[in-house]
C-alpha cells in the first residue's frame, strides 16, 4: 500500500440510483479536484458546498463534502462527491480524475479493497476492531447483522484488551526486571503471589468478556422456516399473511407455487430473533421434469430448514410432534372448533392464530439460536481465536506459578516468555502488535471505495 498516493474509487453500491458517491483521499486531493470542480480551489475548511463537475463536453451538478485531514475519515485530506446516480457517470468521473492526475505527474491511482479503510487505521483514526466493524456492516445482510458489526465498533472490546495489556505488560516488566538486575540489591522482582494475583484478575476479565460473546458467523445466516404441507394445504396463503403483504400467488389451483420462495421475517412481539420464512412447492409425487426441478429444491429447502411449519388443512391427518416441525392446522374458518393433533389452528385469511404461531416458533427457537443481549458481546473468529489463545497462555501461567513449591520462586524466563505470548495474542486483536499477513486478511474482505 503506497500511502503517498492519492486514492479515488466510487464508494456507493453498483446499480442504479438516486445519489452515487465517488470518494478521494490523499496528499493531491484538493489539486485534482479543483481543476474539475472550478472556478477557483475547494474551501480548506469542513463542509459541504455546491458545484458543477466538469468534463470537457459537459458538466453535471454535484455536492461536494470536503474533509480536511486529520480529521477525516481516512486521516488525510478527503473529498467525496455526490452525483447522479449512474454507474457510467460515476465511473467516467473517476477515469477523468484519474487521467488528470496522471497528467500532472501525480501519484494518483485507483483504490484498492478496503484502503479507505486501511489508512484509517494506519493514520490511527480506528483500530482493528473498528476495521472489522466496518467490514462486517458492509456484508450484513439483516437487522441482527448491522446491530452486530454496531456492537463491534462500540470500543469495548479494544477496551478490555487496553486495559488487559496493560496489567500484563507492567506484570512483564518487572518479571523481566527480576531478570536484567538479579545482581542489583536495589531492585526488587515481583512475587510469585502477587504476579499470580495479578495474572488471576487478566484471565477472569478474558474469561467474563468470552462467556458473554456471540459468535458473528453464528448471526451470518438466519435461521430456516419452511413452509411445507401438500398442494393446496394454505401454505401460500399463511406465507402472505406472516409477512402482512402479497408475496406468493394464492389460487385454488394445484401446483401454483413452483419455486422457492423466501423473505425475512422477525418473530415480534414474542421475540427480536429474524427468521428467514420460505414457501416451497407442495410435496406430491413429480409427474414432469418440472415438477422433479421443483420437488428437488423443495426437498432442499426442507432439509436445510431449523423448523417446518407443516400445514394441514381440514381432514389431513397429522404425524407425530418433532422438535423441529410445527404442526399447524390451517383454514380454520372452514372447520371451526380445536384439533389435538396440532400447535396451532390458523385462519390465515382472516389473520387468526397468526400470534400464536409466532410465540410457538419464537419458543422452539429460543435455545437453538445465537441472540443479541443488551450487555452481548460480538466476536469476530480472529478475535474469539486471539482471547482464547492469550487466556491459555495465562492458564498456563497460573499452572507454573502453582507448580512451584514454597522455598522456590518459578522460573522468570518461563514466566516471561508465557506473558509475551498473551501480550502477542492480545495485541493481534487491536492492530498493536500484527503481523501484515493479519492486515491482508482484514482489509481484502472490504470492496472497492471502503
């Protein structure tokens, strides 16, 4: 990464939209635009201003934010620039930046994945929890994803890892001192029972901080709700109605549902956990190869399900409970009156027992799926790998101190070289002590622009 360049890339998602963005961020930032952004330079000071970008044969409106390092983003002078939102203006924006500053003979180039990004952390703005933070928002893909990369910004993991080292480090310190200056009277190495004490009070603040985390691979997928049942079992009609709004095509006729349909659905008011509901096509046997294409994904999409909701209609018999299927007797208008043989009774139509169905689902899901508490932690795998490592080797620690008997002190280098392995593990985690290979593997899972 050559940080005297001055990077530009377009920073808005691909598509078609409204507003697109086009960012730039380096020594020649506030040169290369002005030319195109003229008459005059852009203002030094922050904010936000109204300009014409010009290209030789046309100019369009655009606003400009204009960010002064090093209180930008990325710590160096930055601009951002939005424009309407076409994927051919925004890149013919960038190809004329990038010419002009190839002109001129500046050091200007196209952003790689996640430099943004990296040059905040280079430049100290965030460190390497906030990075992931940031790459983990970008690949969210529902609400627990986003309030997951939020709690991984909130800084108090890089708090506790801070305050951890630190007590570590002076702990080190002085075993080391006890080694330097054995010879010297006036120094005095720490003892056993007081390092114990102090490397006790490290492993129960990584052991708290671990027992309270979720796992942010375990909140990547949602979970599966299947709809399944026999042609014409009110699958569709069920799956419009959990989702209060038109999605699948209900008719009388059988077979109409063809493909796997999905939407996500959150399990309010009985639970905050998202689901990801889908209606498959009945289970009958194929008579087609479109009815074996169809049956096929159906059959996947069951045997991925966490739950299926088996629909049965009036005068279907139904099978024994399971854990993992929900036995739901629908168009319960047409045959009023309670079934034992199932969970729940819906009129899906009328949006009877639809509550009831959720809290059962709600339920069956409670302890099988990873949530987010007020107080819950996120973790990303490096980072549940990096305390897990740094908590063995102060395990390990505690089981010299203790190995030693009460006319002997442990062995200092041990000692030492175990707490330089947990101040190693810790500081992986930050971005302090890191290795570039670490950096590769956090940056290049960014996109183009961040």
């Amino acid at each position: 990464m050559d940080l005297s360049s001055t990077i530009l890339a377009v920073s808005s998602p691909p598509g078609h939209s409204a507003r697109g963005l086009v960012r730039c961020s380096g020594p020649v930032t506030m040169e290369l635009l002005a030319h195109r952004l003229g008459p005059g330079s852009l203002p030094a000071e922050r904010g936000v201003h109204v300009r014409r970008f010009r290209f030789h044969d046309t100019s369009v409106p655009v606003l400009v934010l204009v960010t002064p390092g090093p209180g930008s983003y990325s710590g160096e002078d930055s601009v951002e620039i939005q424009a309407p939102g076409h994927p051919v203006l925004l890149a013919r924006m960038v190809e004329t930046l990038l010419h002009d500053g190839l002109e001129r003979g500046w050091n200007v180039q196209l952003a790689g994945p996640g430099e943004f990004t990296a040059r905040a952390f280079l430049s100290g703005r965030i460190d390497l929890v906030e990075a992931e933070g940031v790459a983990a928002l970008i690949a969210a893909r529902s609400d627990d994803e986003i309030r997951a990369a939020q709690l991984m910004q909130d800084g108090r993991l890089s708090q506790m890892v801070e305050e951890v080292s630190q007590g570590l480090a002076e702990a080190l310190a002085l075993v080391e001192a006890g080694i330097d200056f054995t010879d010297e009277e006036d120094v005095v190495a720490i003892k056993d029972d007081d390092l114990h004490a102090r490397v006790d009070v490290a492993v129960d603040r990584l052991t708290r901080y671990l027992d309270r985390s979720v796992g942010l691979e375990s909140l990547q997928s949602l979970p599966w709700i299947v709809l399944d049942g026999e042609p014409n079992a009110g699958k569709s009609t069920l799956f419009n109605a959990l989702l209060e709004t038109t999605r699948a095509v209900v008719s009388d006729v059988s077979g109409t549902t063809r493909d796997v349909l999905a939407e996500p659905m959150r399990l309010t008011p009985h639970a905050e956990t998202e689901v990801l509901l889908v209606d498959v096509a009945g289970d009958e046997d194929p008579r087609t190869l479109m009815e074996e294409a169809m049956q096929a994904v159906a059959a996947e999409a069951r045997q991925r399900a966490e739950i299926r909701i088996l629909c049965l209609p009036p005068g279907t018999p139904a099978p024994p409970p399971s854990d993992d299927l929900v036995r739901v007797g629908t168009k319960a208008d047409q045959e009023p009156g309670s079934r034992p043989d199932v969970e729940v009774m819906v009129a899906a139509a009328d949006g009877d027992g639809l509550d009831a169905l959720k809290r059962v689902l709600a339920e069956r899901l409670a302890d099988t799926r990873s949530s987010l508490a007020g107080d819950a932690f996120v973790l990303a795998p490096r980072q549940e790998s990096a305390l897990v490592q740094a908590r063995r080797r102060l395990e390990d620690t505690v089981s010299v101190l203790r190995a030693v008997s009460s006319e002997s002190s442990a062995p200092p280098e041990l000692v030492a070289g175990l707490l330089r392995e947990a101040l190693d593990a810790l500081g992986e985690i930050s971005g302090v002590i890191s290795p570039e290979d670490i950096l590769d593997r956090v940056f290049t899972t960014f996109c183009i622009g961040k």
